[in-house]
C-alpha cells in the first residue's frame, strides 16, 4: 500500500494566545512534544521556516502574543502529533490559567 503525500504531510496555522508567547519555556514544551514522534515538524512565519525540534530555531521566529505561525508535520505519525500540537497552542502552553 502506497500513502499518498497527503496523509503523511498535515499543514495547520496555529495563533500564539499566551501572554508571553512563543518564550523559551513553550518553545521547550513545542520541543518535548515532537521528541514523541516520528514525524518531522517544521514551523514558519511570514517566508521563515525552522526546524521545531530545535528551541533556539524556534525561538529565531520571535513571536509575540497573537501572532500566526503554520505548522507543518511531515510523517507517519503526522496526524496525532498535529492533534497534540493543537491541544498545546488552544491550552497556551499551561500559562495564563
């Protein structure tokens, strides 16, 4: 059986809603999230795209509260790592309860 690109590719833009935003602790959490998959996650804004298993990558982005960043995952697990990914941004990182 042969995947199409579609099922190992998921895009999504994610918007930054915590008071610090994407800061050094969230960066790590991004970090420790994608260290549980496979699949590979890369995240830009505007024409800049990073490696999103690297915290200083990430934090090159410079994103403030509510700025909208796209999130690319790219592999087998694409789909639950996108899930978890989206749970951590709608939760602001566990700030701001």
């Amino acid at each position: 059986m042969i995947s199409s690109e579609t099922d190992m590719e998921k895009k999504k833009v994610l918007k930054i809603s915590n008071n610090l935003g994407l800061h050094a602790r969230a960066a790590g959490k991004i970090v420790a999230l994608a260290n549980q998959f496979e699949s590979r996650l890369f995240l830009s804004k505007e024409n800049e795209e990073v490696d999103g298993s690297s915290i200083l990558s990430i934090l090159t982005l410079s994103c403030p509260k509510g700025t909208e960043i796209k999130a690319k995952i790219v592999g087998q697990d694409s789909e639950a790592f996108m899930e978890r990914l989206t749970e951590l941004f709608a939760n602001k990182f566990g700030e701001d309860a």
